[in-house]
C-alpha cells in the first residue's frame, strides 16, 4: 500500500535529524536535543521518546477512526509501552487505554486516567484483578474464555454491579505475521472461536447473567500486520455475529472493536501503513457488510500500541568492544558490541526482529563492512542485529542508534545477568526530561531478603 497523506511511514521519529548525514549516520538529534548531550545528562543504553512525534500518531489514528465512523474510541495498547508520564499524554488526548494486567492498571490509576475510557484485557485476568478492575470502575472488561466470565459476573454480583463487557472473538483469520504475535487463527490461547460456537454459546451465557452487561464483541488479529485484507476478513465474520444476535435477540449490540496490530517500519526498506489508508479500507468492509445485514453501524474502536509509540523512540548505546572473524566462505565479520542488548530489546532474538543501526555522534566516510550488533548479555543469541554494513572505523566511544524501540522494547525489557533497565527520556522543542529513570544496582539488590526458615500454617 502505498502512502498518499502526511503520515510519517519512515522508521524515523518525526523530529530525527542527522547533522552531515549519509547512510551510515551523522551525529543525530531528536527534537533539538543531541545524542551526545543526552548520553551525558542521562547515561545509556538510552530510550529517547520524541513526544511531538507520539501526539502526532495518536492525533492522526484518531482521525482516521472519526473521519471513517463519525466517531469511535482508540484504546491506546498499554503493552507496547506504558509509564503515568504517558498515561497523562493519553488522558489529555482524550484516548482510551488498553491494558492488560493490574500492574497496568495501577499505572493507569495512578496517573488518574478515567477508569471508564479503561479497557481490561487478558486471556488468564486473576479474581483479585477482576475485583480490582470492576471496584475501580473500568469502562470494558473483555472477556476471553467461559472460566473468566462465570468469574467477572461472580465478582460484578457480589460488588453489586452491573459491568460492561466485550466477549474477545477469534474469527479464524491467519494475520501473516510471526507467529507468536498472530493472534486470531483457531490453535491460540485466546478467545471464543466463531466456528466451533464457542462465540455463540458465550453470548448466550453473558446474557443470562444479570451482572453482565454484553455491549460488543471484539477481536485483535495478531501484531505487524501491513495487509488489509486480514483486517477485512475479520470485520466481515465480527458483522455476521452481530447480525446473528440481532436475529436472535432482536436487539443490536452497539460496539465492535476490531483491534490493533498495523505494522510499522524497522529498516529503510519498509514503510508504516498509515491510517489513513487502513481505517477507510476497514470502514468500507463495515458499512457494507453492516448495510447488507440492514444493522446500525456500531461504534468502532481500535487498539493500536505499536504504531503510535513504536517510531517515537530511538534507543542509543555506546559502542564497547569490537572484533573481527573469519567466516567459513572466507568473508570476515565485525561484531560491534554495544551497552545493552537482549535485555532492553528481546524482539530479534524472541521473533527474528529485523532493525536498523546508525551512528549517532559523527558521520564517517570511512569502508562499510558487514557487521552485526551485539549486546553485552552471556548468551550468544544476544544478537540485536544480525547482519549490517556498518563504517570501518567505528569504535570504542562511538554512539549507535537504533530507531523505532518504542513498542515491545522498555516494555518487554528484563534484568537478565542483573542489569538495570535503562530511562526513557522524552524529548519535545531543544528540552529532555526522564520520564522512567533507570534502574540501579541498589534497586535490583532491594529484592534480595534474609529472613528466617519458618513453618507454614
Ligand atoms: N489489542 C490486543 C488485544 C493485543 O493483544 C495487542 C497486542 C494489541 C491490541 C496491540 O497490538 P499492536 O498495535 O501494538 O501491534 N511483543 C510483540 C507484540 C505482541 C502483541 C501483543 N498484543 C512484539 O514485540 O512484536
């Protein structure tokens, strides 16, 4: 699909620049603020979230959604990246807010997000977050398997409320991404299958329970996806559903949410789909097919992570050491080893994620040689980029930027071999604030306890 509107579609946050820049890099600056400066005010590994650049993303899905439905809900996917700094950005957007466990929920909480644009995911939720969730208020519970709603109407009745629900559908469609991040064919974890029944006989029981109010159905159908026509495919099987509960409730379910999953680009080769071409070619499928079944047009929501925070942010490292083998054809390769690795960014060795390097603080002229990027982790795997052509002359000092971390990357980040995760700096107009500082040894160290063998009652 090619890209008619502004959208940015690059791997690139919007306000990337590199200064004397050629394929390799140049030294860069994000909003006004450079890669050097910021290293030194902040340390690295480095997540640097250009916030312009996510206002304009979140802005643009959002009216794609109003420009195609009128209007609509974009539930912003916590998973992808959430800290309160962001769920405050999300409140004054005026965006609802996917999340998926009660450690998000408290972020989300504790940025004094509306618990009512709040959309509660999950395909294992506990009682204790269920509670949680409906005593908070939550807009939408999406429900995703029979054990979990005889759980949510239990716990709506003995809180004395009536809550509103999603039941999460799995249409069948295979999205054409890896996968681990494919989400809706029949063999998955989540959801009620429309063609086993499952879906109808789940409707049936949210609608025998007092406690339960069924407003829609949703479906997410995986993650990185750039063809439509999955998304289609999808929205035509979620209106038969609804036209088969009109039929047989003669009543019409008001809300349908077709989930995230739009594909962004990592390497200068690929190119964002953007929402301007996706949700009008969505929305033609809805209409019509919702025409056909003489229903109302439901309310539409979306949830997109990754294309909203994914491209705002660029991870910058420093390099270490580098070194060079013999390869058996004879070639050589230059591993260029940088501060960080698998454990600020799990995505290539967990999916084969393919990413893009520069450098950050000049720009050389010097041979590019085929290298690839390695982290600091005990584990061979840590590999961030597999194969690069990367200048000759880089070494020890030199900064290497890697753009488009902002989904999946902080998020998905651990403590392997006991090293803190690293801040997130937003940057916006020549200023820089952290807006999760980095860990420390003392933090990691906090976990540590001495206490005393004792008997369990
Ligand atoms: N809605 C639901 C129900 C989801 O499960 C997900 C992602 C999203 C929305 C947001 O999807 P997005 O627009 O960000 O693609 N860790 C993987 C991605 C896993 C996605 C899980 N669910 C990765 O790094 O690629």
């Amino acid at each position: 699909m090619s890209n008619q509107s502004n959208y940015p579609t690059s791997l690139f946050s919007s306000n990337l620049t590199f200064k004397n820049e050629n394929q390799s890099g140049g030294a860069l600056s994000i909003a006004g603020c450079s890669a050097e400066k910021l290293v030194k005010e902040f340390g690295s590994p480095l997540f640097v979230l250009d916030q312009e650049d996510f206002y304009l993303r979140a802005r643009a899905w959002r009216a794609a959604l109003d420009n195609s439905f009128g209007s609509g809900q974009l539930y912003y996917a916590a998973k992808s990246f959430i800290c309160v700094e962001v769920a405050k950005w999300l409140k004054e957007l005026k965006l609802g807010l996917d999340v998926c466990s009660g450690g998000e929920l408290a972020v989300a909480l504790a940025a004094d997000f509306p618990a009512q644009d709040i959309e509660f995911h999950g395909n294992n939720k506990s009682e204790v977050e269920i509670r949680k969730a409906v005593k908070a208020g939550v807009g939408t519970i999406v429900i995703d398997s029979f054990d979990e709603l005889n759980r949510v109407a239990t716990i709506a009745k003995e809180l004395g409320e009536v809550q509103k629900v999603y039941l999460r559908l799995t249409p069948g469609v295979d999205a054409h991404t890896h996968e681990f991040i494919s989400t809706a064919h029949e063999d998955v974890k989540f959801g009620f299958s429309i063609a086993s029944g499952a879906a109808s006989e789940a409707i049936e029981k949210c609608m025998s329970q007092s406690s339960l109010k069924l407003s829609g159905i949703h479906c997410h159908i995986g993650s990185q996806i750039f063809e439509v026509a999955g998304f289609k495919a999808a929205a035509e099987r979620l209106v038969a559903v609804l036209a088969s509960f009109r039929d047989k409730y003669s009543m019409e379910l008001q809300e349908l949410n077709i989930g995230g999953g739009y594909g962004i680009a990592y390497t200068k080769d690929e190119s964002a789909i953007s929402p301007d071409l996706v949700i009008p070619a969505i929305a033609a499928v809805i209409k019509d097919e919702c025409a056909k079944a003489k229903l109302a047009l439901p309310r539409i929501s979306i949830e997109p992570g990754r294309a909203i925070v994914g491209p705002t942010t660029t991870t910058i490292y420093v390099v270490g050491t580098t070194k060079s083998v013999k390869l058996e054809n004879g070639a050589e390769r230059r591993y260029v080893s940088v501060d960080g690795g698998m454990s600020e960014n799990i995505r290539p060795a967990l999916y084969g994620a393919v990413y893009s390097a520069f450098l950050a603080n000049r720009s050389s002229t010097a041979k590019l040689i085929s290298s690839r990027v390695v982290g600091k982790h005990c584990e061979s795997g840590d590999i961030l980029i597999s194969e690069i052509d990367l200048p000759a002359d880089i070494a020890a000092g030199d900064l290497l930027a890697i753009p488009a971390t902002g989904a999946y990357g902080r998020s998905m980040a651990s403590n392997y071999n006991h090293i803190a995760r690293p801040s997130v700096v937003a940057v916006i107009n020549g200023t820089a604030r952290e807006i999760l500082r980095r860990e420390n040894e003392q933090d990691l160290l906090n976990l540590d306890v001495n206490q005393p063998p004792r008997q369990l009652s």
